[in-house]
C-alpha cells in the first residue's frame, strides 16, 4: 500500500502586522493609556494610537518594577 505524498503547506497571512516598537516611541503617539495590571513588581500597560490611515491600533507592555518612563 503507497502513501500519498502530496501536503500542502500553509502560510498564515497577517493583515497589516503592527511593528513592534520600543515603549518611549508609542508614548509619543499614544491617544489612550491603559493600566491592564498591577502585580507582583510588574506593570501591563495597553497603549492605544491612530495610524496614517486613522485606524486605532493598539499593543500591550509589561514593565518591571522601578522601570522609569516618560509621558
């Protein structure tokens, strides 16, 4: 008995992939900061903008305790 072997491979398609960019950069551009958790010496933070396009995006980021950051 033969096994097939025809597979098809997939390749998953991402609709407008947001950049990861460093904390102080989004800070910049932010419309909404959002303090998601507080626990255990750690901070997560969503920070929202708009796009060239206006469309808001968003992207979450956890900070340690003691981590300074500016507004």
């Amino acid at each position: 008995m033969k096994k097939s072997t025809n597979q098809t491979i997939e390749n998953p398609i991402q609709e407008n992939p947001i950049q990861e960019r460093p904390i102080q950069q989004r800070l910049k551009y932010a419309s909404c900061i959002t303090v998601e958790s507080a626990i255990r010496n750690k901070v997560n933070l969503n920070i929202s903008w708009y796009d060239v396009h206006g469309d808001e995006q968003s992207q979450q980021y956890s900070l340690a305790a003691g981590t300074v950051i500016e507004l």
